[in-house]
C-alpha cells in the first residue's frame, strides 16, 4: 500500500509540546515499533533541526535514525531508505532538496520504497516535493512555483494560513497558468493519501483544515473535511 502524509506545518519542528500529528504519522505503520529515517536534505542537515528529531522520538516507542547527504552514514541509500518503515522529510528549501536528491539519486529510491509500502511524510518542503508542483520560497523573498517528484497529483501550498502571502500567491499562480489545481494545508494540518486518493486530514489545531483548490474560470476553494485530533 503507497501512503504520503503531507503536512502544511507542525510536528515535532513546530508543536513539540504538542506532538499530535507525528504521533498520527507512527501509528500508520501498525508495527509496535517502527523504524523513522529523518531525511534534513532541505535544511542543510541543520543540527538543531536534526536534535530536535532525536528530541522528541526517542522518547516515543520507534527506531530514529537520518539520512545525511553531507555526512553519508552508508553508501547504499537505497538499501537505506527501503529497510525503513517510516520516511520523514524535513523543511527548508525545496529547490536544493530536489536538486541534491536528483544527483544523489534518492529521488529513484524515495520511489521505490513508496511502492514498497515504506510511509513517506514530511513537512512544509518535506510536503509539497511529492506532489507534481509547490508553492516555493526556495528562489528568495518571492512565492514562486516549483516542479516537484509528480508521486501524488496537482500541487500544494504548505502554510495556508501560517504566511500571509501564501493563499494570494497560490491563487495568482492559478489564474497565471504557472501552477495546476491542488490541495492546500493550513499549519497544524496533514493529508494522509494511500495512492492517489485522500484516506484522512487530521489538524492538531482546532480551526486548521486542508482546502481544494482549483481554477475554473475563477479560483475555487473548497474546504475539505477535516479531523481534529483533540477530539480523540
């Protein structure tokens, strides 16, 4: 079974106190204890980043580990990356993630193990890069589009609501014809897709929700249904 998890914003990076969503992102293993490689490419391996991952799962019931590109801690990535049970991408800049993993050629194993069944999630930069196209600040101080790995369809927009320039960048790429239809996260929200298909939304924050939008003849946004995990 193909599972993404995609986050708009949150986790242990930005709700450490409130670790819902990772918790969510580990029980989809269904394994008691499940192996989780952090992959911090678009972050340039930041260490405070990579501690923060350590922080906080190792406390949970999980084997952490991480894939550094900087400091490769194996030669075979491949092998690497499809002994895992559980792929958590980092933020940062989408750009550099993808040009890093196209050279290194993680981009053909992140696939593999996809199809495997391995559970690929990741947040903000770690989010939009599985889907066709992304909402991007990776070029500078401008919102601009990107082409992602195309493993789920349409584009993303991470930050809905947590940037002020998001929604209207979204839209203006839209109606430009420089980005197609797609799905938008508020932060504190992420979609779970098995294939292709939505299985579940899930918000640590009670008014986070995920939206479609497309443009027919004008952009449509849609509020897509969405559970808030407090409520559990």
């Amino acid at each position: 079974m193909k599972q993404i998890i995609a986050m708009g914003g949150g986790g242990f990076s930005m709700e450490a106190d409130h670790p819902v969503l990772d918790e969510y992102i580990l029980k989809q293993s269904k394994k008691s204890c499940p192996k989780i490689c952090f992959i911090p490419t678009a972050s340039g391996d930041a260490e405070g980043y990579i501690a923060r991952f350590y922080a906080f799962f190792e406390k949970q019931q999980c084997i952490p580990t991480h894939l550094s590109l900087f400091k490769p801690p194996v030669r075979d990535f491949e092998a690497f990356l499809l002994n895992q049970d559980i792929i958590y991408v980092g933020g940062g800049n989408t750009k550099n993630l993808l040009v890093l993993w196209r050279e290194w050629g993680l981009d053909v194993a992140l696939k593999k193990a996809w199809e495997k069944g391995v559970i690929l999630a990741g947040i903000s930069a770690g989010a939009i890069c599985w889907f066709e196209e992304g909402v991007t600040d990776s070029y500078g101080d401008e919102l601009e589009s990107i082409t992602c790995l195309g493993f789920l369809h349409g584009s993303s927009c991470p930050h809905y609501d947590g940037e002020v320039d998001r929604k209207r960048m979204y839209f203006h790429l839209m109606e430009t014809q420089k980005l197609q239809g797609g799905v938008a996260l508020d932060d504190g929200v992420a979609i779970h897709y098995v294939g292709q298909n939505i299985k579940k939304i899930v918000s640590s924050r009670r008014n986070a929700y995920a939206y479609s939008v497309k443009n027919k003849d004008g952009i449509e946004e849609k509020k897509l249904d969405t559970y808030f995990l407090g409520d559990a």
